[in-house]
C-alpha cells in the first residue's frame, strides 16, 4: 500500500476539481444536517497514490469563552473514504491539523463540535470534552449546540471554562 501523503492548501490553492469534490464529500458526509456552516480557509489533505482519501478543514475566528475573546482555530468537516477507514488515516490527518494550528497558525486552541458516538476518536487524537454550553448564529437567530464541543490545548495554555460563543455561524 502506497504511503499516505498529507498537505495543507488554502481553499484558493485547490484546484476546481478537487475543491468540488471536497464539497461532495462534506455534502455526502453531513448533508443532511440543516444548518448553515462556515467555509474553511484550509484543508489538510491526506492523500495515497494521488487520490484524496481523507480531509479536514480549518478556520480561524474570534470567538468568546465566559465573555473572553480568544483567537481560536476551528476545525470541521473531517472526511475519509469510507473504504479507507479503521486504518488509522483520519487520526494521522486529524494529528497533522494538530500541528499545522500549532506550528504554522500559532494557535493556543483548536475547537471543534462532533456527535457523541465520535468523543473517542478524537479524545485518542488528543482533544478533550469541554462543558461549555456552545452557542452560535444561523441565520434565524443564535442556536445551542447540541453536541460535543471539543478543544485542544495546542500551545499548553489551560482552556477558560464558561459559555463558549462562536460569534457567527458554526464550523
């Protein structure tokens, strides 16, 4: 098996086609949920003998945790091929995203919202479950987030504890 290759491209250095088939894979993926999300400004793309299996997205915003602001990266839309799955892609991508808001973003943060049954994948990638509550806009008024909100403390830094809001459509 070919060995898996992982880059990071801006949403502008994506070629058309590989962007519409990022966005048909998210589609596939969380397509049925109705809210209106946010657009990345980066991919982490894993990739084996040229062909996408597995992505994620990244963002970065101000949000507010117990009235604080804090610039924090945003991570969303973690995707992998469904027959490239249980073999440790989407950890080795997800572990590059870790990096990539620590190295190259210099994030003290990195927050994501998931369902419960996906709490043990990401805690094994090193995130952990925060109390919040999340709240976040859409386009008919703020909205709780009705999953898990996840952080990872990047750069060491002890997350702050209270409400935690977005301050403009969820990721």
């Amino acid at each position: 098996m070919a060995p898996l290759k992982i880059e990071v491209k801006t949403v502008n250095e994506l070629s058309l086609e590989l962007a519409s088939l990022i966005c048909h894979r998210n589609d596939r993926e969380f397509g049925d949920d109705p809210l209106v999300y946010a657009d990345p400004e980066w991919y982490i793309l894993g990739c084996r003998s040229g062909e996408l299996t597995s992505h994620v997205g990244v963002l970065q915003r101000i949000i507010t945790v117990g009235q604080i602001p804090l610039l924090i990266a945003g991570v969303c839309y973690l995707v992998t091929e469904p027959e490239n799955r249980k073999r440790g892609i989407a950890s080795s991508v997800m572990r590059e995203a870790v990096a990539f808001l620590k190295n190259e973003l210099g994030q003290a943060f990195g927050l994501l919202t998931c369902k419960s049954g996906l709490e043990a994948f990401y805690a094994r990638t090193g995130w952990r479950t925060v109390a919040g509550p999340t709240i976040f806009a859409q386009p008919d008024g703020v909205r709780r987030c009705g999953g898990l909100t996840m952080v990872n403390e990047c750069g060491g830094t002890p997350w702050p504890e209270g409400e935690i809001n977005l301050g403009g459509l969820p990721w």
